[in-house]
C-alpha cells in the first residue's frame, strides 16, 4: 500500500532538527520563541492526532456510534500502528539518539511520541487541514475526508476596470457618469480618457485633463527567499559535527588596523577547510565560516 506524501518540516531548520533529535541528544537547554521544545510540540500532535482521527471515523457513513468510533481510534492508532507507519516512512532511522541510549528505539511510548512530537511540528508549519489529508490517508487511502465548513479560497481580484458606455436619462436633471476602460500599464496610463456625456439640458462639458507627470512606478516584486543556510546557526553547525563524531576547529587570522579589522576564520572538519568566513569581526567571520562548511557537507534539509 502507498503511503500518503508526508508532511514536510520546511522553513526552520532548528524545528527540524529538534523533530529528530532525541533528547539524550539535545545540547539546547533554551525553548524557541515560537513552538517551544519537543515535549510541547509532542502535546500538541498528540492532542491533533486525536482530534483528525476522531474526525475520520466521525464523517464516514452509515454513521459509527460513540463506542464504535473509540474502538477504531484506538486500533488504528495503536502503537503497533505508529511504528509501522514510521518504519514505512523512514522517519524511524531518522531519528538521533545517544550511543547509550540506543534502546529508546524500541521503546513504543518513546516511539509514540516521536510520532506526535512529528504530527505536532508538521501542524504548526501547515495547518489542521493538512493533518486530515495526511492521517485520513494513511488510515483508509480510498477516504475522501474534508473538514467542515472550510472557508473556500478567495478569488483573485479582478483589477481590470470595465468600459461602460453612457446612457441616456428620461429625465432633464439627470445625467450618467461613467469610467473609462483602463487596463493599467505604464502606457495607459497615459492616454487620455474619453468625453464624458451629459443630458440637453445640462449642456456638455470636457473631459478631465491627462495626468501632468509620468505614472507612478509599479511595485518591485517580492524579494527572493533567501537560503535556507542563512538560517543555519555556529551552533548547529557545531551539534551536528558532534553527532557525527567530527572534530571542528575554528582558526582565525586578523588584519587590517585594530579599529577597523578585518577577521578571516577557516571552519575545519578533522583538519581539512571545509568553509572560509570574512567579517568585521570574528564573530561574523566565524559564523559565515561555519555556514559555508554546513553547505561543503550537504547536511542542508532534504
């Protein structure tokens, strides 16, 4: 059987990289700003996984009773379950843990909340209704479960302003108005609009005069993401080297007047340069050293 596209952890690599990281490996004795540490992130999945597998059973038809759906939440999240699904999915091999602390792999409540600590991690980067998608999938792939009363996504705005032409009034007090077709451009823009109309008895008058000056710009489009190795801290750079049994060394050379120096510092993995940093400081110059030696390695997400 096919299993549904996981969820990917995408756009912070330090959420990645505690989802897979035991603690008996975790150096960080800080919780992140925005999600906190794994037990948090483990206490939200589990609560997530319990809600969309409710759900699941909830909508299908003929409808289940109170007892039937609690007997199928449980089966079909059993821990037998939960470690098939990450066996199938990889995530199994995946995840760090100590040397000595190796049986922590056969541990099913250790496994169970790797597994919630993952639900809880891929809720915070996208949201309920892909939770639904991905477990109603993996518990019957012919389902076709949808959340209720989702809003649908908006249309996109029609910005193209229509060309109506005037029409005449019945009455001698009345007269019609209208826009000019404009389909914006730097060119149109330009261009100037057609007579507006008025009844007899108003008489007629001119139309409004070009603008005086050129267009305004149009927006510059969005910036370009940067790279996700921007994101990547001395830190990890550091944990990672140390779960790979790497020896890192930072050696750093100064030149330049001492007001206004400038730092260059070589990240090496056992001996060998990997990355090369120059900064204001030495600070800057390691951290762009380390990053560069985080590329030279392939260790970026998958």
């Amino acid at each position: 059987m096919s299993l549904p596209a996981l969820p990917r952890i995408d756009g912070d690599i330090d959420l990645m990289l505690a989802v897979y990281t035991h603690k008996s490996l975790n150096m960080a004795s800080h919780a992140n700003n925005d999600w906190g540490d794994t037990d948090r992130l483990a206490e939200l999945g589990a609560k997530v996984m319990d809600l969309v597998v409710t759900f699941h059973f909830f909508s299908q038809q003929p409808l289940m009773s109170t007892d039937e759906i609690r007997v199928k939440r449980e089966t079909a999240t059993s821990d037998v379950q939960i470690d098939n699904w990450l066996r199938q999915y990889g995530l199994k091999e995946k995840l760090r843990v100590a040397p000595t602390d190796v049986e922590i792999l056969n541990d099913p409540k250790e496994i169970v909340k790797y597994f919630h600590t993952y639900v809880g991690a891929s809720y915070f980067c996208h949201g309920l209704p892909a939770i639904q998608t991905w477990i109603s999938g993996l518990i019957d792939p012919t389902a076709n479960i949808a959340l209720p009363n989702t809003p649908p996504k908006p249309e996109p705005a029609d910005v193209t302003m229509s060309y109506y032409p005037p029409q005449q009034s019945n009455s001698p007090h009345m007269f019609n108005a209208f826009s000019p077709a404009q389909n914006y451009s730097p060119h149109s823009m330009t261009q100037s609009p057609p007579s507006m109309h008025a009844s007899p008895s108003m008489g007629s008058f001119s139309s409004p005069p070009a603008p005086s000056g050129p267009p305004p710009p149009l927006p510059s489009s969005p910036p370009t993401m940067s790279s996700a190795y921007s994101l990547v801290t001395l830190a990890l750079v550091n944990q990672t080297a140390a779960q790979k049994g790497i020896q890192v060394s930072y050696p750093a050379q100064q030149e330049g007047p001492p007001h206004q120096p400038t730092w260059t510092v070589k990240c090496c993995m056992n001996g060998q340069e990997r990355g090369c940093g120059v900064g204001k400081s030495q600070k800057i110059a390691k951290e762009d050293a380390a990053r560069k030696a985080w590329a030279a390695m392939g260790w970026g997400p998958t």
